[in-house]
C-alpha cells in the first residue's frame, strides 16, 4: 500500500446508484493493495453498497464511520460516510428519489475538503436526465461543481475539464457543444483564459514547473495562411502571443494532424485543443481504460473515471475499474503536489 497514513482520504462520491459507480467503488476497495491505492472513503448509502455487493458476489466488509477514521479503517473495511438521504436504486432501473442523496454526495465531499478533512474529492459517474428530472438546476457535474467553488472562494470559478492519460493530458476549450457552434465560441480572451488555468494548476499540482502548453490549431493544418480558415491567425496565434507575453510557455496554433504522435507529445506537457473530439479521440485511443477527467481551475482537487454510467452492465461486474484505480492515484497525487505547493509558498513568504 502507498503510505498515506499521514495524509488525509480522498472523498469518493457514489455517483449514480443504478449505475457502475457501486460496482467499480467495490471492485476498486477489494483491489487496493494491488492497485497501490490511497485510502479514501465513499459518500453513499451504506444499505445500497451492501445490496450491490451482495448480487455482485463479493464479500466486502462495508462499515460506516466518519472521514476522520477513515484512514485507519481503509486496510480492513471500505469506509463509508452514510448519507442522510437514501439512494437506493437497482442496476440499470434510474430512480428519481436517489437524485436528493447523488446531490448531497457531491456537496458533502466538497465540504470535507473545504473543512479539511478530506484531500481531493474523486466523483463518481452521475446520470444527468435523472437529476434534471428531480429538479436538479445544473447542466453537469462540473457546473455544480463551479457553484459550490463560487460559494467557497467568493469568486465565479473558471472550470476547465482535462483528460489525463499516461501518454496525453489535453484540454478542450469547448465542450458539449455542436461542431457547428464551435468557431463561435472561440475567442482571444476564452483561450488566454483558458491557458492561464491550465498553467496555473499544472504548476502547482502537477508539479510542472514551467509546463509547455501546445495549442491545437482550429482548421486543418492550422489554416494554412488562411487558406482553410481564418480563426487560427485571427483568434488563436493572437491568444498564444498573449501567453507568451505573460511569461507562459505556449507554442502554437499546431497543425492538429500531426500533434498527437509520440514524438510530437514528448515537446510539450499538455495540449489546449479546440473541441470535444478533438481532445478526447486521441486521449482515449491513447489509453482508453486509464484516462482521467481532471477538473482545474477549482479551489480543490476533482478528478473523475472517464466513462458514465453504464446501465447495460451495472450489478454484472463487467465494468472496468482501471479508470477509477487512476482517478483515485491521481487526485491524491495532485492533492500532494498542491500541500507541498503551498508549503513552500509559506515558507518563501516567512523568508520574505
């Protein structure tokens, strides 16, 4: 096991009950000394691990307790924080009166961190028609997410979702958006942004001191001089030399074709791509099963397995569970990278 006794567990949300969330959370604990885990403790209703672990097959000892004594719990039970409202839900069947306790995990987590009890919340899939029909005002995850970081900082959040696999970490500048509306969104200020979040987590929680951030060009062969599109000259270049100018090391807009072989990924820390598929295409064939989604620009680790919900084969014990093993390595790696981050900023303003 890593030896994280002396740090704090990770926050694990339960996700959407009637998925796999259940499913890879147990599969996950029984595999921890292999998989070299960090301790951590899963917001959920204990009776409805139980019931998916009973259906599952597996004997896994489930016990319920507080984040405090999770650390020393981890090695013989899987910890679970017990929520106040049920969430109960059978694999496959969605049911809107486990929206209130889905909802209340994430919450809850984002408050342990905040109190300091937890290191870095690590979230499980949610299934959003089921939120949205119990009243949930959100679009996703993310933008809940952003909420509760508003409330804690004071100031709006910039989120920006990242996909961090061992052999790519890439950032989409948009997101679940049509192509079609794509060339729109895409402004100066939105990438100049966008590259000042990227840079400032990948400072302090990668551990990277001077990332180099490769920005993906919008058209194909960057435009070419215009020729195949105007916005990588117009909108992009202008938003790299604006990093540049700030002292951060982007290079671009890259010709999107040719960024993403091996020996073009080992000039830069991280690719700032354009869209959706753009982004996750190659992250995912890249290392399909180990990618991570890595929320930055919030005030505290977030990461999650990329992948959903997966009703076909939730209760079957077929889901996959190296994305949620990486999810959880990771955020306690961020988590680290940050405390020690913080560290030495304390120190550097003592010696001032």
């Amino acid at each position: 096991m890593v030896d994280s006794a002396s740090f704090l567990p990770l926050a694990l949300t339960m996700g959407e009950p009637a998925g796999i969330g259940p499913d890879v959370t147990l599969a996950v604990w029984r595999e921890r000394r292999e998989r070299r885990l960090p301790p951590f403790y899963v917001l959920a209703d204990p009776e409805a691990l139980r019931v998916r672990a009973a259906l599952m097959g597996l004997d896994i000892p489930i016990e319920t307790m507080t984040a405090a004594e999770a650390v020393d719990a981890f090695d013989r039970v899987l910890p679970v924080v017990a929520l106040e409202s049920p969430a109960v839900a059978a694999p496959g069947v969605p049911e809107r009166s486990a929206a209130r306790g889905v909802i209340e995990a994430i919450a809850r987590a984002v408050g342990d961190v905040r109190a300091g009890a937890a290191s870095a919340l690590v979230t499980n899939p949610i299934n959003k028609k089921a939120l949205f029909d119990a009243g949930f005002q959100h679009p996703g995850h993310t933008e809940f997410l952003g909420m509760l970081s508003a409330a804690w900082s004071g100031s709006p959040a910039h989120p920006v979702m990242m996909l961090a696999g061992p052999g790519l970490r890439a950032v989409p500048a948009t997101i679940h958006v049509p192509i079609s509306v794509v060339p729109g969104m895409i402004t100066e200020e939105m990438l100049i942004r966008t590259g000042r979040t990227i840079d400032h987590d990948m400072r302090r929680r990668f551990g990277i001191p001077t990332p180099c951030i490769a920005v993906a060009g919008l058209n194909p062969h960057a435009g070419e001089g215009g020729v195949m599109g105007t916005e990588d000259d117009a909108v992009i270049r202008p938003a790299v030399a604006a990093l540049r100018a700030e002292g951060i090391n982007a290079i671009g807009p890259l010709a999107p074709d040719t960024m993403f072989h091996a020996d073009a990924r080992a000039r830069y820390d991280v690719a700032l791509c354009m869209y959706h598929d753009q982004a996750l295409i190659p992250t995912k064939t890249i290392a399909f099963a180990e990618t991570v989604n890595v929320t930055l620009g919030l005030p505290f680790v977030r990461t999650s397995p990329d992948h959903g919900t997966a009703f076909d084969i939730a209760g079957t014990g077929k889901a996959d569970i190296s994305s949620l093993a990486a999810a959880l390595r990771l955020a306690d790696e961020l988590a680290r990278h940050e405390a020690e981050y913080r560290q030495h900023e304390h120190v550097e303003g003592v010696a001032s």
